[in-house]
C-alpha cells in the first residue's frame, strides 16, 4: 500500500510543524530561530498589548520566560486553509514550571489565535493572538472555528 499526501494534508502538516517549533525554541530560549517563525512585520499580541516586529516580540518574550525555562504543551491544532498562503489555526497551550525542589506546577493556560502566512515557502505568524481562559477576545483575533 502506498500512501499519498494531499496538497491539504501537506499544509496541515507544514503549519503543525510551524506550532510545535514555536513551544520547542521559545522553551530552549533560542529567540533568534524562534522570532524567524514570525514574518518581518509580525504581531504578538498578549494580554491586549501588541508586539510588532522581530525586535519588539524578542524582547518582550525574552523578558519574560522564567529561569530555568518551563515546558510549553499544546493540544491539536485546528486549521483552516482560506485560500493559498493564508490560514488560521487555533491551539490551546498549557505552561509547565518545575520549581528547585521539582514539584511542577502549572501557571497558565490559553488559546492561541494564528493568522499564518506562506512566505518563501514556509508558513509564517503574521499575528498571533494569546488568549488568556477567561480574557476576551483581542480585535482582530480570528475568532474560535465553527465545528
């Protein structure tokens, strides 16, 4: 039996593999590849406050990983391809820290709101929206997908 992608299983695949290297990179403080997962003008928004650009995403997100670094876990993506080089996609993320005495704890959960872009190639956050549980929703965010 031979299997086949489709061109639709392919970007699923690509814009998989785009959110797993945003927790992996972020999670290791390997800001320089991480921020490339960003396009030039990307948007970072948290908290209602929006990071534009590699510059300002960087140092903000820097400024506020913990030390030692915790361990990012998010839930299956959702993807919706609009049309060729851009889509959304949704993820819920949970924030793993391990104290000096290894007890771990859990200090946040959220859901991310992509708009994701293909430039050269790859996929790309153009605006990433981080959605705290019990926050609303960010202007401009995508908002959930219809089942």
């Amino acid at each position: 039996m031979t299997l086949t992608s489709t061109p639709q299983v392919m970007v699923h695949q690509e814009i998989s593999r785009l959110l797993g290297l945003y927790n992996m990179l972020l999670d290791d403080q390997l800001y320089e590849p991480w921020v490339q997962l960003f396009t030039e003008d990307g948007v970072l928004c948290v908290g209602g406050t929006e990071y534009h650009g590699h510059t300002e995403i960087t140092t903000f997100v820097a400024a506020i990983q913990p030390v030692p670094p915790g361990k990012h876990f998010a839930g299956l993506p959702v993807i919706d391809v609009l049309e060729d080089g851009l889509a959304h996609a949704w993820s819920d993320m949970v924030m793993f820290l391990a104290d000096g005495d290894g007890v771990i704890r859990t200090p946040g959960m959220c859901r991310f709101h992509d708009v994701l872009v293909r430039v050269d190639g790859e996929w790309r956050f153009a605006c990433r929206y981080l959605q705290m549980i019990g926050e609303p929703l960010a202007a401009g965010a995508p908002p959930r997908p219809l089942a």
